[in-house]
C-alpha cells in the first residue's frame, strides 16, 4: 500500500522550485497524508525573522509537508497526495496555544491528516500566507501565518503535547 503522509511546514520551495525549472510565486495547495504507523506527528515551528518555518513530521524525521521562507514549499511525492478537501486557512476552531520558540509538539491523531498552505515566495525567497492541518475528520489540529518579513507564528491544538 502506498503510504501518505503529511508534514505542513519548513518549506524548501525556492530550491525545490529552481530544480524543476519553476519560479518562485504563488503557492494554494491542499494534500493528505498518513500519519506513522502509530498515529503520531510532531508539528514543528521556529520563528525566525526572513526564515520562520512551520512543518508537520510524520515520524522518524519525515518531512511530508513543509513551508517557510527562505525554504519556500514541499510536499513529499512519495507520501502525501493532492486532495480537493477544505481545510480552513485560520485558528478558529482550534482549542490550544500559539507555540514558543522552535517547540515541537508530539500529536497523537491516528489516520489521514489534511494540510492546505496558501502563499507567496518572493523574490526575496521570503514566504508570506498561511498553513493550516486538520485530521481526516475535520479535527483542527495547527494553523501557521507568515508576516510580510517572512517571520512564522503558529498555533496548536492542545491535543499535541509538548
């Protein structure tokens, strides 16, 4: 079985981008991804300004979707796929806490997770929208906004500990 998998985060877009002969621009894409075979991921944040990041790991180190600046936006092809599901682009809904500095919060949410990023990369390589993951069930899970500057804050669900 093909496995999905989905980290919403740190994105490497502008070298992912460049390798594939694109230009860097608009990013609006949702995919749906498996979490590990344990129900598990870490949502990952840093706040950096001109380089925030926010990512969801499937286990193990896997990147399954990422997004930031400085990184841009990847989705992982062998694990995540495109999805025509609705995942809200704010924190409404979401019941939790805006995550402290570089914080990585281990969920526990077994199946399918959703995640939607809308933005752009500058030419600059500064990334400026939002991110959103939510379970195959609607559960809110974590939301990211990237300023104009490229600095990331993120909120997460208080199902994700740590």
């Amino acid at each position: 079985m093909r496995g999905l998998a989905l980290i919403v985060g740190v994105a490497v877009l502008a070298g992912t981008a460049a390798a594939r002969g694109e230009a860097a621009g608009a990013v609006d894409r949702t995919v749906t991804c498996a979490t590990s075979a344990s129900g598990t991921f870490h949502v990952e944040y840093a706040p950096y300004e001109r380089d925030g990041w926010f990512a969801v790991d499937g286990g193990l180190g896997i990147a399954l979707v990422e997004v930031g600046s400085g990184r841009g936006f990847v989705v992982s092809p062998t694990r995540c796929r495109t999805t025509n599901a609705r995942v809200a682009l704010t924190r409404n809904g979401i019941r939790g806490r805006w995550l402290v500095y570089e914080s990585q919060p281990f969920c526990n949410v077994p199946g399918l997770v959703v995640a939607h990023v809308r933005g752009v990369v500058h030419e600059n390589n500064t990334f400026t929208g939002q991110a959103a993951v939510r379970t195959s069930k609607g559960v809110r899970i974590a939301y990211a906004t990237f300023d104009r500057d490229g600095t990331a804050k993120a909120y997460v669900s208080r199902r994700c500990a740590g």
